[in-house]
C-alpha cells in the first residue's frame, strides 16, 4: 500500500480569536515543498494574521499548524526556519547595510568571516553588493527591500514569508521587484508565502493563490483556474474583470437560458449543481471574452447598450456599457481595438459572447 506524502506545511482547521471576535476562522490547507502561494483578500480578511501564525508571532486559538507532519503551534518564530519579510522591511537604521545582513547569522552565532562571507555574497547575488558600509536611509525603497531579502536568505531559510513585499514601492519598480522575487523562488527552490493584496502580484507571481474573506478560505487554485472559474459570488466580485449577470434559469436543450434585467442569455448546464427552470441563477461572463459590434445580428448572447465610460489602463482598455434594464457590462480591449473603432460615451453599441465562455453560480 502506497503511503501519501506528506505536504511540506499544512493548516488544518486553524482559528484566531481576539476576545470574541475571529480574525480567522477554520482555515484550512496545504503548501507543498517550492510552491509560491500568495495569500489575498480584502482589508480585515486573516490573511496577514495566518502569516504570522505560520512565522510563529501568533499562536491559534485551535486548529494545527504542521511541518513535515510535525505539530508547530508551540515552536517559537526562530525555531521555524521561516524569515519574515516585512512591509516596513524592518531594517535597523543605526547598522550598515552589511550589518543589517549579517544579523540574523550573527543571532545564529556564526563566526564572524563565515558571516561575512555569507552577506558579501547574498549582497551580490541581489545587485546591492556597492552599498554594503552605507546606511540604509541612504538607500531608495527598492535598494532597502534588498537589503531586507538579502538578511533573510543568507539564512538558507527552507521557506520564506513575505507581507506585502512590494506595497512601499513605485508601480515601475513593483513591476521590476515582480520579476526579481519569481526568478529568486526559480532559482533557489524554497518555499515562498506571500501576503498581498494586489491581484497583478499574486496573479503574476505565485503558483496558487489563496483568497481569503472574513477570515475564511474563499478558494485555493492557480490564478488562471481562479480567473476562469470562480468558486462563488465573492471570489467572481473579488479578482475582477468577471460580468456577474443575475436572472432566472430555465432549460433551452442541453443549456441554460438566464433572463434578468442585462436581456437573455445562453450557457452550459452547469455540472456541480442541479438547475431547475425558475430557479435564480448568476451567470458569470469575464470581460476579456466580450467582443463589441456596431449593431446586434441577431445571434444568442447579444446585448444592446450605451457607452457610459472608458478606462485606459496602459494597453487594456475597459469599456462600461449600460443596457435599458440597467444593468451594467464591463467589456475589455486592447488599445488597438479601440483605436481600430473609436467609441465615445453616449454611443449605443452591441455586446456579444460565445454560449460557451460563461458559467453559472447559484444564487
């Protein structure tokens, strides 16, 4: 008989009280060996209060926390071999920039040339090698979060935590900063845990994604499966992009017909729950798989509306259309689409999709 593995860190109906109110609330699931997890969700939802449970600042109030299988509730944070990272980089203004590396090996009590060695060598490997006697209040946002990297992984941590690594920093150099911290996890095969609460971030950057609400997990998958699927209302609201259309339900063959104030619509029975005709329904259409036309040509999936607003970021464009039942859809293009056919608010233009590309959540 095959035994299971073991996953590397798991949390099994873990909880947080502060009096009688619960920060998080029986959460549970499992990291493996070198995955990037990012931890997301809206202020106040336990993500930040479940990494400091894992980095052992906080102990549960019940539920378990294992590594390896091996209980860690207890273990205090320096007994865990995961560096936190901070949001604030928590460097110590009176040191150096070497010294700020050195800390946590001079904490271990490694003799003085191997510490050395070590922080020569981290400050290297993370381009800041040229500023090791200054100061960090010298340094620019980029340069101390580094620095701050470069303390914890001269550790050879086998995982490291990270709170909102990328929040104190320039949108062009998060970008940058993105790129840095996913070659790292490439390279050195730990275990990253992130907490964000930046979709690009977590989206671009982690292997799963954990989305979090009111100190419950929402849903644990890839970006692209969360994205394509969402689990429920919150989680389709939550990362954006999706068009939640609320109506009612009744069969049309082997599909679903949804009628509610956007028009009507057609989708695919859904498979992980019965639908019976009058039942209301949300059907789940993400922006980017709307197409615009100049005029309805009375296909399925058609939907008349007026220009409200367009939104330019970068080049993505958002496109918010009104119909007469006033509902709202969002509708994204590239840059060159739109200037390939101009819109302007006011403008009545048609809407389509493919019956295929929607989803149904129940209501």
């Amino acid at each position: 008989m095959t035994r299971m593995a073991i996953p590397m860190i798991e949390l099994d109906r873990v909880a947080k009280h502060y009096g009688d109110q619960a920060a998080v609330a029986d959460v549970s699931f499992v990291i493996e060996k070198g995955e990037f997890i990012a931890l997301m969700g809206p202020s106040g939802c336990g993500k930040t209060t479940t990494l400091r449970m894992i980095a052992g600042l906080d102990q549960p109030t019940s539920g378990e926390i294992r590594l390896w299988g091996r209980r860690l509730n207890e273990d205090a944070p320096w007994e865990r071999d995961a560096p936190l990272v901070w949001q604030s980089y928590a460097l110590f203004p009176f040191m150096s920039v070497r010294k700020n590396v050195e800390f946590g090996l001079k904490q271990r009590r490694l003799p003085a040339p191997e510490r050395r060695k070590k922080a020569d060598e981290w400050m290297e490997r993370l381009g800041i090698a040229g500023f090791a006697e200054r100061g960090v209040d010298q340094l620019s946002g980029g340069q101390r979060q580094r620095v701050a990297l470069a303390r914890a992984l001269a550790l050879e941590p086998e995982m490291l935590l990270l709170d909102e690594p990328l929040s104190a920093l320039d949108p062009h150099l998060r970008v940058r900063m993105q790129s840095e911290l996913v070659r790292l996890h490439r390279e050195l095969g730990i275990t990253f845990i992130c907490v964000t609460h930046s979709h690009s971030e977590a989206f671009a950057m982690a292997d799963r994604v954990v989305i979090m609400n009111e100190g419950r997990v929402q849903q644990v998958g890839a970006p692209r499966d969360i994205y394509r699927r969402a689990a429920n209302h919150f989680v389709a609201e939550f990362v954006g992009g999706n068009n939640l259309f609320a109506g009612t339900a009744s069969s049309v063959g082997t599909r679903l017909r949804v009628d509610g104030p956007f028009g009507t619509a057609l989708a695919p029975r859904p498979a992980e729950f019965t639908l019976q005709d009058g039942d209301a329904v949300t059907l789940v259409v993400a922006a980017d798989r709307i197409e615009l036309a100049p005029a309805p040509m009375g296909a399925d999936n058609e939907v008349e509306g007026r220009v409200v607003t367009l939104d330019f970021v970068g080049s993505s464009v958002t496109v918010f259309l009104e119909t007469a039942g006033g509902a709202e859809l969002r509708i994204q293009q590239s840059l060159s689409q739109i200037e390939n056919a101009p819109l302007s608010p006011g403008q009545t233009i048609t809407a389509r999709w493919s019956q295929d590309v929607g989803f149904f959540l129940p209501s």
